[in-house]
C-alpha cells in the first residue's frame, strides 16, 4: 500500500510539473506574439475643405506655413520650389531648379527652405520669405522626402530607413529603420506632427504613422477612398503631407493632383 501511495504522488507531482511548464509556456508564447504583433492605431479621415493644386505639379515635397505651403515638384526639366497660397492655389513664388536636377522633399527648418534631389546627391539651402538660393549641400544617398522636427532634418531615400541629418552640417548623426512587423519600403514624402513622422508610402494609399526613436509604426491612416487620380497614371500617387499646427489640420495632395485636401483625422481604434 505504501509504495502505490508514493508512486501515485509521484505521478501527481509529474502532472502538476508538467501543467506548470506548459502553462509558463502559453505565458511566454502570449508575450512574444503580443511584442512581435502590436495593436496599430487605425485612423479615417473628415474632409473640411477641398483647394485647387497645380495639375501639372508632380508634388514631393509639402510643408505648410501661414496660409501657404511651399511646394517642390520633380521631374527632369520640370522641378521647382513654389510658395502657393493654399486657398487659392496660386503661385506666388518660384524657384526653377537646373533642367538636369529632379526636386524631391523639401521641409523648413527656422528662416530657411531645405530641398532634396532624387538621384543628384545633392540639396539646396533657400531663404524662405524671397527663396533666394543660399547654398548646397551633398549627401551619399537617393532623396526621397524631408521632414523636420526643430532639432534635426529627417530624410527617406525610398527604402526603410530615416535619416537624422544635422541642419547645418548635413551629416548623417542618426538612423533608424521602420517596420511594422516586416520592414516598411518605399518611404516617400515626409511631416512631422506631435513628435511622430508621418509618411506616405510610394503607390500606397496609406499614411505610416512612425515612431521616430524606434522606427516601429503606430498606426496608419488609410486614404484609399479620397481619390481616385491614380487610376488614370499609375505614377499620380498620393504624395505630400502638410500640417497646420494652429487648427491642427492635414493637407494632403499627390502626384497632379488638381486637389489639395484638408482633413481632420479621425481615430477608428484607439492607441
């Protein structure tokens, strides 16, 4: 009798051990696809007002200031700086880039306009009330978009990653790259709001929302149903992000587009 008494504790002891072990093991598993698999915010969007943009602006760069947004369009032979009148969509201000230079993202940073190239290596410095070219500056990769967050110029190249540059040397002082679960390519046109980046996505209708210190997405917004101007050219993607701090407002645009939207965002699934 005594010796099944112990063998069944023995047994019980090996079930409960084994219950443990499993159990830790759910437990783990739990919080390793809980840090692998974020919860994403998820945003819709509210149209407040719809203004005229230039059709034949191929936008890539947005940055809004004071009922304006300064504009830099790409192609070969057609890239410029602009200041437009948002209302309006008037140009009131242009600056025609070198026929062998392709214009990409562009972003204030103080009293100056910064602007990218695509493939040249190199971006140009203006004075940003008469845009008077004041210098230039080279960097070693392609230039996509071009943000700023007061301290430093963010920069995409196309790929996943986000450049820190210092704004008055141009040097490269930080990098991260930004995924959501898998790397997240072809980051394009750049604006930081509240201290995150907002990114379009090249021939993506959505909007990464990304944290800028380690390059994980938060959320995305998703613009899918605004347009359908990419339809008629696959290359009239959604491209430029502005911010109106003031109203706390987004405009955005894309490749001639003979829109520009201003949108309040509206959360679908909370942070």
């Amino acid at each position: 009798m005594r010796i099944i008494t112990r063998n069944r504790r023995n047994l019980s002891a090996l079930i409960i051990g084994a219950v443990l072990i499993l159990a830790t093991g759910i437990l783990i598993i739990g919080r390793l696809r809980e840090e692998k698999l974020p919860t994403l915010s998820q945003y819709s969007y509210e149209v407040v007002n719809v203004y005229p943009h230039d059709v034949e602006a191929f936008t890539e760069g947005l940055v809004y200031d004071v009922g304006y947004l300064y504009e830099g369009t790409g192609l070969y032979g057609q890239s410029t700086l602009r200041r437009v009148e948002l209302k309006t969509g008037k140009v009131t201000q242009e600056d025609i880039l070198p026929s062998d230079d392709f214009g990409e993202g562009v972003t204030i940073f103080k009293d100056k306009i910064v602007q990218l190239t695509w493939l040249q290596h190199k971006g140009f410095v203006y004075d940003k009330y008469t845009l008077q070219l004041l210098r230039q500056f080279s960097y070693s990769t392609e230039g996509w978009g071009l943000a700023c967050n007061g301290t430093h110029l963010i920069m995409s190249d196309g790929t996943a990653s986000l450049y820190f540059l210092d704004p008055q040397t141009f040097e490269v002082v930080r990098r991260v790259q930004v995924s959501d679960v898998n790397p997240v390519t072809g980051l394009n046109e750049l604006e930081y709001i509240k201290g995150e980046v907002y990114a379009n996505i090249w021939h993506d209708r959505r909007i990464a929302i990304i944290n800028p210190e380690s390059g994980k997405v938060r959320g995305w917004i998703d613009l899918s149903h605004i347009t359908d101007y990419d339809r008629l050219d696959p290359e009239n993607v959604l491209n430029g992000i502005a911010y109106n701090a003031e109203d706390d407002l987004i405009y955005v645009t894309g490749k001639r587009w003979p829109q520009i939207f201003e949108l309040r965002l509206i959360p679908l699934r909370p942070t």
